[in-house]
C-alpha cells in the first residue's frame, strides 16, 4: 500500500492515453457529456438503488495528480511529457448532476451526468464507476432484505467477506438501503453508522464451559448483552444464559441450524423461563428470501452477512460511463452512440422525470432527448446539480439518503417487493423529440 | 474518508467487546490458536487459491490504535477505559504461520494459523479474513481464466466493477493467479505490475469519423498500439485500422458481438491487407467458459473485467477464523471445537502437508494433530512462519507468490483444470493420533 497514492490512480490507463492522444490531435477540449446508465437490472430484479454518489463527491476534491502520481507516471512511461504537465494542473471544473443517492432508479435511468471538457470528463469514468457500481449493488440488495424483513432489523455483518475497504462502503450502502446497524466498527467511526456486537463462538470456547463464558460477558458487558447460545447445545445455552443474565437479558443469538424451527423452540423456552422481553437475533446465512422465510417465525433482527456484501448474487451493478454528446466543429453539441452489435445505446443527453399515478404510485421512468421537461404534479424531476463548475453543491447527508431511499421505494409499484424473478417494477419510456 | 483511520477500524465491534469481558474475567491472557480455513470450496470448484497474505503482512504493523482510533472508541462508548488503556499499547506479538501466498489449497486447509493470547488473536479475525476472502476468491477465479487461457496472456480490467480499493487487490490476486497485466494505474504503482490500455469507445465518438480518431490515436501512441475497431462496423474499423496505423499495427480489438465470428473474419481480413502480425484481443463480458470457447479462436489475449473481479460467481472464498485450542487452566492447550447443527469443526492445531505419488501429482492434503510431521520426498511441508513474537519473517515477494502458484497449479491432477463442476481435485485427509 506504500506509498500512499491518491484517488486519481484508481483510474484505467487507456483513459490517460487517450487524453494523451486528444491532446496532441487537438479534440481534447471539445465540450463532452457522459452519462452513467444500467443497460438493465440484474437478472429478474425489479429495480436498482443509487449509492455511492456521496463517497464519491467526498473524494472528488482529492482526484488530483501529485508529485507521486505524476512521478509513477513518468517512472513508468504511461503517458509523454505534455500530457502529464497537463494532469499536474488537473482538477475537475465541469459540471455533475445526478439522481439523489438513495433514489432507486430503472434501466436506462442516466444516474449521473458528467460534463466538460473530453479531457477533464473522460478522467474521472474508473473511479465514478468503480464507487457507483460497488455501491448500488449493495443497496439494491439491502433494499430487498429490509423489504424483506419489513418492521424488523436488518443488522449489516458481512465486513469478513468482502475487501477490508468495501466492507466500509457496503457498511453505509446497508445504512441507505434501512439498515439499522453494522457490525463494523469503521463504518460508524467514518459514517456515523451505529454498530453492534456482543460474542462469537471463540469468547465460548475460550472458558471452562458456557455458564462461566456467559457470566463472564453478563458482568462486562451488562444484563441487556446478546448471549450466542448456539456454541454447544441450543437449549442448554438458553438456559445457561438465563442463569447468567436473569429474566432481564436483552437478546439470544442463533448463529446455524433451522432457524425457523429454532426460533419457535426458543422462543417457547425463553417465555416459560420467564424471559419473555428476551429478544432472538439470527445470523446463519441470511439473504432475502431466508428472511422472507422467516417472516412468520419468532424473530425480533436478522444479522446479514455474505449475501449482503456480495450484493446476494448481483455483486456490481453493471453501469456504464459513455459519451451521449460532443461539440462538433461548429460548436453545437452532437449526440453520439456505439452502433455496433448488443451494445448499442441511445445518444444524447437526456432529461429524467418519474410519472405517478392518480395514487401516486411511479408508472412510467421517462427519459427525454431535448424539449422541455415535462412538468406537473405527475412528474417528478430525478436530477439534481451535484457539481457545478468544479464545486461541489450537493450537501445531501448519509440519513437524506436513508430517507430518500425509503420514499422512493414506497412509490414503486406494490411488484418491486416482490422477491421473485420478474421485469423491472416501472418501464423505462425514451422520450424523443422527433417522435411528437 | 476523513479523518483517515488505521485498519485497527477495520474490525468487528464483537472483538472488542469480547475483549472487554475477558479482561474483566481473566481469561484474556489465555493463549489461544485459532485456524483460518474454508469449510468448503465454491459450489463446483476443484482447488482454491490462497491470496491476500502478503497485503494482510503489509499492513499488520498499522494495526495499531492511535489517538484517532481510541477518541473514536471511547466517543461511541464501545468499550470501557480499562480495555481502551489494554488497546493504546496492543501490538500483535504472537506467531503466524501459514500456506505460502499463491498456494493452491483444498476444504479444511488451515491456510492461516495465528497463535497468541485471545487478547492478541482475537482482535485480527475480521482484517484477516476481509483480506484474505476477498483476494482469495479473485486469485480463484483468475486461476481457472489462466488455466483455460493455456498460453495466451490474460489481462485484467476490473476495476470499474467492483469497489475502487478492491479493483487494486483484484489486480494483485489475478497477477498471482498469472495475468499478464492490469488496466489499472495504482496496480502498476502500488505493486510493481504491468498496465495496459489505449483507448475506449468515448475516443471514437468523440472525432468526426472513425478514421480521424485512428489517425489521431496512432499519431500519438505510435503503430504498435491497440486500436478499438467495434464503435460501428467491424470490417470498415479493421480497414479504417489499417489505413491509420499501416500493417505494422500492434493490434485490433474486439469488445461486443460474437467474437469467436468475428476473430476468424478480422484475422482473415488482417492477414488479407497484409497486416499478418496484428494481434487481436478480446474484452467482452469474458469467463474462463468463455475463454476455453475461444480456444480454437485466432484471438492473441483476453480482457477480462467483471467476472474476474466479482470471482466468476464465487465472489468471496468463505473462510472463517476458529478458536481450534486454547490455555486449560493447567496450562495445557486444549483443543476446542463449535458443537451443534452444520458448522461443527475439528479442534486442535493442525499441521498440513501435500502428498504426491510417483509422478509428482498431489493425491491427497494430509492435515494431522499432533504427532510427528511426515517427511520425506512425497509430502511437501505447506506452512511456514511468517510472523514470529510480532516480527513479520516472510520476506515473499509477489513475483514469489506468482511462481508459487503456477508450480502448485501444476501439481495438481489433471481433473483440477477440467472447468465443469466437481469435486476437489484432491482430497482432504485429517489424521488422527488416535487413529493410528
């Protein structure tokens, strides 16, 4: 990891070679914009939910090229002597808008626009996606469970399964997407995020047997501590924890086995004790559907791990970061688009509104090339300015986009809770001028 | 980001709450060892591949809590003043061995062993296996891309899938695995690896024709670049390649379409206007499945982005950290073992060997407790220290970790390279004294 380097060497070389070869051609300054956009969603998903745009633009200011990123450069003859005394006066001063982090968006939806010059723009297509990409698809995961679990905790686990660092991203995308916890302690150091965290099976093992573990963590920790009854024998451990901890202990924590049969066994047992404010959390293997699953059981938090990280099988998002429009020699922007095979897109920068219903309820994404944006009650605006002339105007905050994910999510159609495989919950609708 | 804290963070609040209460109880300073292993491999897989020890080494001597770390502690009230004092001068001084980075290894491998006071120990379970789960499940994927791609060189481009730090130690994980290159800037000055890359769509789009931007890319990155030839019709790039650069062009590439098709018409059509000894590369949405289907394809190298860093379906290797022994009362070690339903393990320390028949082929990872060692020319011993009262003794570099895995790949029965689902290529064997 040494030397430490800044965010603008999380970026793919061709970008630094092509500013080389726009440079010395003379298009580099042609005004540009891109658009970040999902082709589709994940294989039978509903919808997806932006994250990321606020780690992004918090280390936007740092895309600078230093002394030690222009040394490598040079060290490493990535790019000539003209082009990086150009990147040593980079910074970004085009513009950013974007749809509100939180907001949960449908394919097509241009999440963020980038615009500049080709050479300030093109820069910044690894990083952008790379944080987008890592980000929304953890939401969109998080967002099922928490649909899933519906009133009861989703608690965020999964720091162990994922690189040190996404671990922290995944952490606060949980955090938007309404969960209520981490388990990770940077991510409430960094984000503000509560954690949570009692025992593992080792603080068990570690004493003579689960009556002197258990006491041992009651007089540290309190009466109010989650107790991991699983380590030996499911109804022992109940017990033993009540023995410990009295009928005042705060939670049981299940961790393998049948869960759902589990949770009804201990939750009888904790009640006859006396135990009846006890609460249960589970822990073994969670995703969506396990959560769903469990919806009828006794359970009071559901602790995800592995399939939250992992973004339970969908582990990036798949968006894109292509060029919709150019200046052309006379100056007047030009819409541009790949046309070969299975990747074509629509060019042009494009507007964006969400239609709802007479009951409010979003049935239409509509994106449009040109002309007014549709206005009205119906229709609400997605974009917003996130950067403008290099500054930063966005101040949304980790819990607007709690609060914004959960808004947006309840307009969605009733379909986008549903965990099976299906089409996105709201059409994707191109509005073309030429078409009226 | 801001402040910038130490991986200390990067650490599940249940380590430190178990610390607290065995502080408290007495038991901290027991000597513990636990086992970091995979229980399984990946639904299918043959062999995993153990990566990440040499990041996990690099950063080890941070593992430190600073002023930073304890304000933030103690502000959010996670533990209480004795454990903060325990934690202002904790420093890992006990002993880790462990497999060579680069090693392949099978279920129940014990690829880690860290040994210490629980104290100690405990507190690196959640950077330890963050590290190792990620980069191991690349390293594991980027294998079977290696092995399928025989010869011809793999090249990694990633990164804007997955987390922005993430996107580094996937390029690390697949150079181990045998990548050739990565498109990614801080891969190349983090870890020394070779970059690539020359230009995307965007570059195209942005002349006024395909031509002018060839001339353009080639003007300033010389004939031997790569020139991207699908932005519109593939037969009309090629040509407009060849018009640009001349038949010295260093090669054309293929990111959309049918591309086994495609690679014999380009091929055809290149070695038709004479430009013999351009090469192709292909970059669409390619796994190692895809890879082998192009075997007989004239393709020179392969890109490879999404699938090798989101662990071609096996996005995390699923390793856990185990309290296998710990200190009895009587100073003994005792072996310790979870009990109850589906994650019951074997407790004790273990020592791990390959064996291999006549021919040099492994036929069987032979884990013992206890006793003596096998020597001899058929087992090959596969822990060694790396860290020894806090010292770190392995001096591997990552061209080490790479040589290590292609001769233990090659090891490995021929079934290991077959892709289609199976078993491990090699099975796991515990010996038991008692068994004797």
């Amino acid at each position: 990891m040494s030397p430490a380097f800044r965010p603008s060497l999380l970026t793919d070389q061709y970008e630094l070679t092509m500013l080389q070869a726009a440079l010395a051609g003379g298009a580099a300054q042609r005004r540009c914009v891109f658009e970040v956009f999902a082709r589709r969603l994940p294989d039978g998903r509903r919808y997806g939910v932006l994250a990321g745009t606020g780690r992004l633009l918090e280390q936007l200011p740092d895309f600078r090229f230093g002394d030690e990123e222009l040394a490598d450069l040079e060290r490493r003859k990535v790019v000539d002597a003209p082009t990086l005394r150009w990147l040593a006066d980079y910074r970004f001063q085009g513009e950013i808008t974007g749809y509100g982090e939180g907001e949960c968006y449908l394919p097509g939806s241009p999440v963020l626009t980038v615009e500049g010059s080709f050479a300030e723009a093109v820069m910044l297509e690894t990083f952008v996606l790379s944080v987008l990409n890592h980000d929304s698809a953890i939401a969109a995961a998080a967002s099922r469970m928490t649909a899933a679990a519906d009133q009861r905790p989703c608690l965020e686990m999964g720091a162990r399964r994922t690189h040190e660092e996404a671990g922290v991203a995944a952490a606060r995308a949980a955090y938007i997407a309404g969960f209520a916890a981490s388990s990770l302690l940077a991510s409430g150091a960094r984000y503000g995020i509560p954690t949570i965290g009692t025992a593992a099976h080792a603080f068990t093992l570690l004493h003579d047997d689960e009556l002197e573990a258990f006491a041992a963590q009651v007089a540290s920790l309190g009466a109010g501590t989650t107790l991991l009854v699983d380590t030996y024998d499911v109804t022992r451990g109940v017990e033993n924890a009540i023995k410990a901890a009295g009928t005042g202990l705060g939670a049981v924590r299940l961790d393998s086995g049948d869960l759902v049969m589990q949770a009804h066994a201990v939750r009888a047992q904790l009640d006859r004790l006396g135990a009846t404010g006890t609460k249960i959390v589970v822990t073994s293997d969670l995703d969506e559907f396990a959560i769903a699953a469990l919806a009828a059981a006794p359970v009071d938090s559901y602790g995800v791990g592995t399939q939250l990280v992992t973004g339970s099988g969908a582990p990036t998002a798949g968006m894109v970061y292509k060029l919709v429009a150019r200046e052309g020699a006379d100056g007047t922007m030009i819409p541009v688009a790949k046309k070969s095979a299975s990747k074509a897109s629509v060019g042009g920068r494009k507007w964006a509104v969400r239609r709802r219903d007479a009951a409010g309820v979003a049935d239409q994404e509509l994106l449009g090339l040109g002309g007014p944006v549709p206005s009205g009650a119906e229709y609400r605006p997605l974009q917003r300015p996130l950067v403008t002339r290099g500054e930063i105007v966005d101040t949304s905050s980790l819990e607007d986009a709690r609060a914004r994910h959960q808004a947006s999510r309840a307009e969605l159609p009733v379909t986008a809770r549903q965990l099976s495989r299906g089409e996105a919950a709201v059409p994707t609708v191109v509005y073309q001028e030429e078409a009226r």
